[in-house]
C-alpha cells in the first residue's frame, strides 16, 4: 500500500474503523465492570449453555430475598435472572433435571433426586438465580417494592443494585415448586438420600 506521495507504507492502522469496531467490546466490557462493582452479578461462576429445572413437593425457608440481577456465560453474554436468596431452607422430594444435546446420541438427560425419605434437603445461604417460578406461596412479614441495595433478611450477601425493585419476608412455604434456573449457589447442600440417574432422551422434573 502506498501514501499520497507514492511512498510505500507497511503497517497502517485505520484508526477510525479500529475505534468503530472496538467501542461495542469495550462498552460490554465496561458494563460488565459496572455490573459486577454494584452487585449485579448473580453466579461467581460463568454459567452453562443449559438452563436446568428444579421441582420440589415443599421448600420451607428463613430469611428469604428476591431481586433482580445478571448472569455471564463464558461467551460474555448477560443473562437476566430472578435472584432467590434464603438464609436456611428445607426442600422435600427435590428433583433437578437438564438435557444436553450430544452429538450422534442426541438428547441425554441428568436426573438427580433426594429428600424423599423421612431427612428433608438441607442448605445454608441458598441462591437460585432463576428464569421461572412456579408454586403456592405463602409469606410471613413480607415487604414487597423495597430497594435490592437495602434488604436484610436474607444471607448475609442477599442484595442487589440500588433503585432495583425487590422483595423480603422472614419466613417463606412453598409447596408444588416448579423453576427453571441458570445456576443454584449454596454455602452447605445436605442431599439426604441422594440419586443421580443419566438417560437418553428428554427426562425432566416438569
């Protein structure tokens, strides 16, 4: 490539289509930073490319929060998700399933079930970053509209950004539970009675 004088020229950067492209990754990059600096991503972890879903007879729980937040995948997307934090939880005949696309053998499911003896699932400082919930609820004190960056019922890590609508109750009953989720964290999961099948073809919860 020459210049206008007709010298030749080697290693020119066209900085302005440099800046066009460039200026979306950084502004993804920056917001993510933003994101994670507020408390907006959910999961320490980058999430799969499978969603996977949850059903339990009963969850019985102390110190609940809800509010939104982000997931990341290891492709750099955002993952909009319902943050369901609880201090202690008890779940009763838990089921969780994903299904996995594999090559050549085509749908294989995990199926994994516990709680369904007389020792119920345990877990401390539970968080569900889910897409869905299903159920019947019932509250005790419940405060609905409050701001994610201020609640103080649930663990200890339970809050959002400010100005994001969220919501807290001392205690919280769920029974018939049905959520699909992108990720679940727990300081301790007690699986009492634990069983975990692999199947070939489409086998979920719900």
């Amino acid at each position: 490539m020459k210049d206008a004088q007709g010298r030749q020229v080697t290693g020119r950067v066209r900085w302005r289509r440099f800046a066009v492209l460039a200026v979306p990754g950084f502004a993804a990059t920056a917001a993510l930073a933003v994101a994670l600096a507020q408390g907006a991503i959910a999961a320490s972890f980058a999430v799969s490319g499978q969603q996977f879903k949850v059903s339990a007879e009963s969850l019985v729980g102390e110190g609940f929060a809800q509010y939104g937040g982000v997931d990341g995948n290891a492709n750099g997307d955002l993952l909009p998700v319902a943050i369901t934090a609880i201090k202690k939880a008890e779940l009763r005949k838990l089921c969780q399933s994903v299904v996995i696309g594999v090559p050549v053998l085509g749908d294989i499911s995990l199926n994994l079930t516990a709680g369904g003896g007389k020792d119920p699932v345990r877990a401390k400082d539970l968080f569900v970053d889910a897409t869905q919930l299903g159920g019947n609820a019932e509250f005790t004190n419940i405060e609905i509209g409050r701001d994610a960056s201020t609640l103080d019922k649930g663990p200890d890590s339970a809050q959002g950004m400010q100005g994001i609508f969220a919501q807290q109750a001392d205690h919280v009953k769920i029974t018939d539970l049905q959520q699909t989720a992108w990720a679940t964290n727990a300081a301790t999961f007690n699986l009492a009675g634990l069983n975990m099948h692999v199947n070939k073809g489409k086998r979920e919860c719900f």
